[in-house]
C-alpha cells in the first residue's frame, strides 16, 4: 500500500540508512531511543522503550569480520608509513600498534554488531518482518 506523503514508498518499507545509524549508535533501528545491548555484545529481547522485538537477530561473525576488515585495513598502510617515515624499534611498532588494533577492535566490535542488526531489521529478515498483520483465512 503506498504512503500518502510519498506514494512511490511502502508502507512496509523500513529507512535503512537511519537503521544502520542508530545501530552503530547502539540504540533500537526501530525508535532509536531505546538501548540495543545489554552488555558489551548481548543483545536485548525487546527494546524498553518501543518494545520491538530484538531476539530474532542473527549477526553470528559478521560483525567480527567487518571489524577485522576495516581494522586491517586502516592500520596496515599505518604501519607501512611509520615504518618507512620514522623506522621506529620493532618493539615500539609492536607496542603502539597492538594497542592500537585492540583498542580499535574493541571500540567497532559492538557498532557493527548494532549496524547488522539496523540492516535486518530495515530489511525484515529473520523474523523482523512478524509485524505485518496476516489474514483470517490463510
């Protein structure tokens, strides 16, 4: 059925960029007011505030492999450079740049878990699309 203010969108279409936004600020891609995790990594069952259900999410190891994409990716040319520009002591390198993978990994691992779960959600996938009423006689 198509929206009265933008007749080309559904009424069941769901923003994915402003979902993807508010799981990488780990809130609910539903309101966004609403906290996505419950710990470092635990995911809700259900928002408290607009109670959507969060328990049908299955991020698995995306979120461990689009941290380790981008970590390699932007700390591997770092190396390359501050060895070539500054040829620091090995142990310096191996110093700063441990912490800085840690530090970096720690600090993604639970924003692409919250953007998997925004582009579920958007896209209704595994159970997120519940919320459509069925018909009496199917």
């Amino acid at each position: 059925m198509p929206n009265q203010t933008h007749p080309e969108i559904a009424e069941d279409d769901r923003p994915l960029w402003t979902a993807v936004r508010r799981g990488w600020s780990k809130r609910c891609p539903c309101c966004g007011a609403g906290p996505l995790l419950r710990g470092y990594l635990k995911v809700r069952d259900t928002c408290a505030v607009c109670g959507e259900e969060l328990h049908h999410q299955r991020a698995d190891d995306g979120p461990a492999y689009l941290t380790i994409l981008i970590v390699g990716h932007l700390l591997a040319p770092a190396l390359l450079f501050a060895f070539t520009r500054w040829h620091p002591e090995p142990f310096t390198m191996l110093t700063v740049f441990s912490i800085g993978t840690v530090a970096l990994s720690l600090f993604l691992l639970p924003r692409m878990k919250g953007v998997m779960i925004g582009i579920q959600w958007a896209k209704r996938m595994h159970g997120f699309g519940r919320d459509l009423p069925q018909p009496a006689d199917a």
